[in-house]
C-alpha cells in the first residue's frame, strides 16, 4: 500500500523514471552526507583552536553553560523535520567528540 509522505511528489510515473528520480534524490544525500561530513571536520579543527586558546589563558576547556545555550539557541531554530530530540542527540554527541579532543601542539 502506498502511504504518501508530507511534501512529497505523487509517484505516478514510469517504474523507469521512478527510478531515476529515486538516483536523483539519492545522489542529493550523498551531496549532503559529504557538506555535513567536512563541517564536522572544520568544526574540530576550530575547536582545536579554541582548546589551543583556553590552554593558553588558562581557561578551563569544558564549558557546560555554553553548551546548554548551543543547544537552546539551536532548538529554537530548528524546522524539522526530524523530532528534535533526535537532532539535540546528534549535537550532544559532537559536544563529546569535543571534549575527547585535546589542543594540537604548535
């Protein structure tokens, strides 16, 4: 049985241009998968900075109100359309993946 999905087109085409549009749109996730994987990457290499700064003004490197406003201010931002628990879930892990990092010697 076809369910429709919100905001989705009718598939009412050929099963061939179906399929085409299924490459379509799979290769749109790829395109995101890799946006998403290189700022991922950016965003470690500028929290290694920010570890290399803190370090040397002998700030401590964990900050827990910073990281409960990240998380609100992302939350009032966010449009879905995954629940955002789901979305709070993937930053608290990139929060951890941050505090595993140690400042790089320079």
């Amino acid at each position: 049985m076809n369910h429709p999905v919100a905001g989705a087109r009718p598939l009412s085409q050929s099963s061939d241009s179906r399929f085409a549009e299924l490459q379509l749109l799979r290769s749109r996730i790829d395109e995101q998968d890799l946006r998403i994987l290189r700022a991922i990457e950016e965003r470690g290499r500028i929290v290694e900075d920010v570890l290399v700064l803190k370090q040397s003004a002998g700030f401590p490197a964990f900050d827990a109100i910073r990281e409960r406003q990240l998380l609100q201010r992302l939350q009032v931002t966010y449009r879905g359309p995954y629940h955002w628990q789901e979305v709070e879930q993937v930053f608290r892990t990139l929060l951890e993946m941050s505090r595993t990092l140690r400042a790089p010697t320079r």
